[in-house]
C-alpha cells in the first residue's frame, strides 16, 4: 500500500500572500516541478523541497483561495518543514476558518466560506468541520449546497460517505445529484491509499 505523510493545508490569508510563497520558494532554493490543473477550477503547483519532501500550492479558484501543503515519506523531517513554513506564512486558523462560515452574510459569503473551509479542513476527522460543511451540503440555496460538495471533497473522511449517499439520491438539483455519485466514485478509486495527517493522526 503506498504511503503519504501530509502536513496541515495551511490557507492563506489573501491573494497577496502568494508572494510570501514565492519569496520562501526563492529562499529555500526549491526545485520547480511545474503546474497543473488538477480540475476545472483547481490549480495546484508544486516544488521540491528536499530529496524527501515536496511543497505545494493548491489554488481553489471557485473560493479565490490558495493553501500550502508539505507531502513526503519522511515524517519527521516533514514535521520540522512544515512548522517553519506556517510561522512564515501565517495562515487562516481553525477557528478564523468555521467564523468566516457563522459571519457570512449573504448565501454567496456562505458558499464561498463553506469551500475555503474545505480547503483548510484537517487530514485527520474534525467534527466542527464535518458539521460545517454537512449543514451546507442540505442548505436551501443550491450555491451553497455546491460549496459544501466541494468543500467535502477535500477531506476523505468516511463519515462524509452518509450525506454523500444522500445528495446523489435526494438533492432536488439533477447536476448537483450526478456530482454527488461522481464524488462517492472517486472516493471508491482512492481506497488504495494511505494518507497520513501530520497533525491528530
């Protein structure tokens, strides 16, 4: 079974953070290995930090949101990586993260919330997160229960398989019920591998 360690996806704080991104790229003499769009409106760029670690950015161009990751094999060089890049970049906390959610306005704000949420959620279960995004997923706005599909597609947790079952089979939106079964295939196909959260594992 193939193995990852992961660190937290640390989401930045604005668009103009990206630059602090660069200027650690630059700093830390990482090796580009290019970029890629890993969907639609996913773009995810990626870099070579040591012979055992690698560092990426993911942009969710849907939420206008980006966040670093660290990924390799070796956990505890992994760990010391990526304690240095959060001090660095100082990223949106968890808290900051599921307020943005309470705070929100406007079904728009909300969507927009639930999918940065998503893309800051832990490796590891978190059920202020999972409540969060769950809620979403069975809003009344059709925005908003799209966000929170998404937003589910960044965790891989299994409790999240219930209320996919039931948005592929009851979501009144035809589009939205087809994205839902889609969701519960690809997570089918991802069975085969391990990934390991660095934090709460």
């Amino acid at each position: 079974m193939q193995r990852h360690v992961l660190s937290r996806r640390m989401v930045l704080r604005s668009r103009g953070d990206d630059r602090k991104v660069q200027r650690l790229v630059d700093e830390l003499r990482m090796v580009s290995l290019g970029e890629e769009r890993l969907a639609t409106e996913i773009v995810q760029r990626s870099w070579q930090l040591s012979s055992s670690v690698y560092f990426q950015a993911l942009t969710d161009e849907r939420a206008d949101a980006t966040a670093v990751v660290l990924i390799g094999d070796d956990e505890e060089r992994l760990a010391r990586y990526a304690d240095l890049v959060e001090r660095y970049v100082q990223p949106l906390t968890d808290d900051e993260l599921l307020a943005a959610i309470a705070s929100a306005r406007t079904g728009a704000e909300r969507a927009r919330a639930v999918m940065v949420s998503g893309l800051g959620a832990p490796i590891a279960y978190d059920a202020r997160y999972f409540e969060q995004i769950t809620a979403a997923m069975f809003d009344e706005d059709r925005e908003v229960r799209a966000a929170g599909l998404a937003a589910s597609s960044y965790a891989f947790w299994p409790q999240y398989l219930e209320p996919l079952t039931a948005m592929a089979m009851f979501d009144e939106d035809l589009e939205l019920r087809e994205d839902a079964g889609v969701a519960l295939e690809a997570r089918a196909d991802a069975s085969g591998v391990q990934i390991e959260g660095e934090e709460n594992a």
